[in-house]
C-alpha cells in the first residue's frame, strides 16, 4: 500500500505545482497591463509598481490553490480510470477508500497552509499592497485617478471624474464634506493637474464650471458661481497617515476584537463578521475540492486534459458564484452570517459525500 500512496502522491503533486503556477500567472497577467500602464503613460517608478505586483502573489493564491489541488486529482484520477488502473486495483483487493486516504493528508495540508495565508498572509499583503499603491499619489498624483469612481486620495476632497483621456479631465465633481453644513460642491467640464515642486500639494485647474459659494449674509447657505477657470489646492498629507485597515486586511484575531469593539456601541458588524466566517470557510476548500475531485475524474473517466481542466473551473464556478451569494445575503443581513457562510462547503460535502457513494457502486 506504500508503493500505492507514494504513486498516487507523485502523480497529484506535479500536476499541482503546475496548475498553481499556470493559474497564479494567469491572475496576475490580469493586473499586469494595468500596472505597465502606470509605468509606460504616467511615470510611475517602476521599483513601486513591481513591489505593488508582487504583493498580488499571495492574494491570488489564497484563490488558486484549492483550484489547483482539484485540478490536480482530476487530471490523475482520470488517468488512472482511462488507463484501467483503477479497475486493477480495485481487482487486486485495493477498496477505493484506501486511495483517497493519501488525498485527504495533501487536502490537509492545503488547508492548514491556507488557513496561515488568510490569517496572517493575505491580510499583511493586501494592507502592504493598497499602502504602495496609495504612495503612488505622493509620488504622481495623476497615476491613480480613475474614471468612474469616487476618489479618496485627497485631504478633505472626495473627486469624481467621468473620463480620462492623457492628462486631461471631463466631467469633474468634486465635494468638501463641511463640518455641521452642506457638503460644497464644485462641477467643472474640464480639467488638468498642474504639479507643485516640493511639499505634498497640487494644483488643480478645472475650467467651465460652477462652484458653491459661501453667502456673505449667511455663511450656511451657497449661491452658486459660474467660472471660466478655477484653481485649486489639492492637500496630499493624508498619504502620510497610516491607511485604515479594511476587514480584507485583518487578520481572524484583529476581526474578532473589532467586532467585540463594535457591538456594544451598536455599531452593524456584519460585513466584520461576513469576512471573519469567509475566511474560516474558504481555507478548508482545497479539502472539499479533493473530496470532490476524487469521485468525478473516477467516474467521467477522461483521459483528455482540457475536458478535465473545464470540468475543475466549473466546479470552483459553482463553489464561488454560491460563496459570493451567500456573502451577498449576510451583508445585506438576510441570514445571519455564521449560518450562511457555511452554505456552500455544506454542499460541497453533502455532493462529495453521494459522489463518493456512487463511485463505489
């Protein structure tokens, strides 16, 4: 039996390695071009770009490691099944059970390993990871600004810009929160960085538009003021301050004190608690994924690899899309989170288990 186990491990592990390496390339190849363009069109250090991409590695893998320990006992299972040698060793006495027993160990394994990635890890990177990219505003305050989204890079300014085309700007809208008064609203068609050399301040000159401004009789109430071009300051100082940690970037433990922290204010934890039961959830997928692995490449018995391969993605496709939806529903509060959370390995076991069952008759 030892010859068995170290054969069907030697068959899994390679498959694994590469599939982690394809997949792992693949996410990244994602973000890839995005970057690039930060280096080729708007300047930015390429050292801080390269930092901000090797950061991604292990975010991904917290994603591509229970893909590739399905893929990888897909792709040996179904060898084994075309080539017979599952009939012959069920012909020599050998009980299925027995070779999944070597699986369960890796599926372990896998999910101690990331169980450490979304502990302590993941979070450390993604933090690391969004401080890079927040420095790139000190170093280029254009390189970050994005059509189509509400931008916090700015001391006291919340920005939104409808499109970018080079350096220029249109549609902008900008809001300075006030403090006990409405929120002032600038609105401007166009728009261009002008750099200020030294400090951590930019000018902004936007042009045809209209601005609130404060009422001399009554400083509470705005009229509203057309301008041809307007300039204004732009404060950079809050790069300098440390970045909020968002519950992406929390480790278990920091999850749980922020949630006791939270509750008795009466403060909604539920997106705290929806990522603290994700991550407890999601590290035992590589365990499930080899439960469901074994019994499908037994059964389907294919021998073709990209059959295999599509047969893997739709089977994390399922496990995903039903993991996101029941995060969707605990955050909206419709089910409480450490009920829903555990909806999809719950299928995932109860399909593992009539797979299995199905493969020994």
């Amino acid at each position: 039996m030892r010859i068995i186990r170290s054969y069907i491990l030697k068959e899994c592990i390679i498959p694994f390695f590469m599939a982690l390496l394809v997949l792992t390339c693949v996410f990244l190849l994602g973000n890839l071009i995005q970057l690039t363009n930060l280096v080729i069109n708007k300047g930015v250090n390429i050292v801080t770009v390269g930092r901000a991409f090797l950061l991604m590695v292990p975010v991904f893998l917290g994603y591509t490691i229970p893909i590739a320990c399905l893929i990888s006992v897909i792709f040996a299972f179904s060898r084994f099944s075309a080539d017979n040698e599952i009939i012959a060793l069920r012909a020599s006495g050998v009980h299925l059970a027995r070779l999944l027993n070597p699986l369960i160990i890796l599926g372990i394994i896998a999910s101690l390993i990331l169980i450490v990635l979304n502990e302590r890890v993941i979070p450390y990177a993604h933090h690391a990871q969004r401080r890079a990219l927040k420095n790139l505003g000190a170093e280029n305050p254009t390189a970050l600004l994005e059509a189509g989204m509400f931008i916090h890079a700015f001391q006291d300014q919340i920005i939104f810009i409808h499109k970018i085309e080079n350096n220029q700007m249109f549609n902008i809208t900008i809001y300075q929160p006030q403090p006990d008064r409405p929120t002032r609203t600038i609105i401007a068609r166009r728009g261009e960085f002008t750099p200020v050399p030294g400090g951590n301040q930019i000018k902004l000159k936007l042009m045809d538009g209209t601005s609130d401004e404060p009422s001399l009789e009554n400083p509470e109430n705005f009229y509203k003021l057309n301008f041809k071009d307007y300039f204004m300051t732009l404060d950079l100082s809050k790069e300098n301050k440390e970045i909020e940690k968002k519950p992406q970037s929390m480790t278990l433990k920091e999850l749980k004190a922020e949630i006791a922290k939270l509750q008795p204010l009466l403060i909604d934890t539920t997106h705290l608690e929806t990522e603290y039961f994700r991550k407890i959830t999601w590290s035992f997928s590589p365990l499930l994924f080899i439960l469901i692995g074994f019994p499908l490449a037994v059964i389907t018995n294919r021998r073709e690899k990209s059959a295999n391969i599509v047969l893997a993605i739709l089977c994390f496709a399922f496990y995903y899309l039903v993991s996101l939806g029941c995060e969707a529903l605990s955050k909206k509060g419709i089910a409480p989170p450490g009920l829903i959370m555990w909806v999809p390995n719950t299928i995932a076991i109860i399909g593992a288990a009539i797979l299995n069952y199905k493969c020994e008759f």
